[in-house]
C-alpha cells in the first residue's frame, strides 16, 4: 500500500523534516513558509498574517514545495 503524505511525515522528525527543506527548497520565502506549516503547525491563515499574503496563496506555495519535498523524504523513507 503506498504512503500518503502524512505517513511519510510522520516517519520523520521536525529536525529531519527542517533539514530537508533547508536542503530542498531553494527559494529563502518558501522554505520560511514551509517551516511554518510542517515543523512549526502554523495554519494557512496564521502564515498569510505573517507573511502578509493571501491564505490562497500560501496554500499554492505550501503545495509546490511540499511536492518538491515529498519526492525527496518518499526516497529516503523507502531505504
């Protein structure tokens, strides 16, 4: 049965997942917006505040590097 996102996350520490985005996502806005959401459990709308954007659009950017990243812990986790 294959994994879904979250039995992957769960697999990983916040310290391992934090690593990876460090490592994955190049872009310094979307790896702040992605350790908000996965390591830090901030809401979209929480995110939106502090990042003074639309909860829309942290949403799109949380979904493309979460796709980035995804790939990249699904690998590891299959070792």
């Amino acid at each position: 049965m294959k994994k879904t996102r979250l039995d992957i996350y769960s697999d990983f520490a916040n310290s391992q997942i934090d690593a990876a985005i460090n490592e994955w996502i190049h872009s310094e806005r979307d790896r702040r917006i992605l350790h908000l959401k996965l390591v830090d459990g901030l809401t979209y709308e929480k995110i939106a505040e502090l990042e003074d954007m639309s909860p829309k659009r942290i949403q799109k950017i949380v979904w493309s590097a979460e796709d980035r990243l995804f790939r990249h812990l699904e690998l590891i986790g299959a070792d």
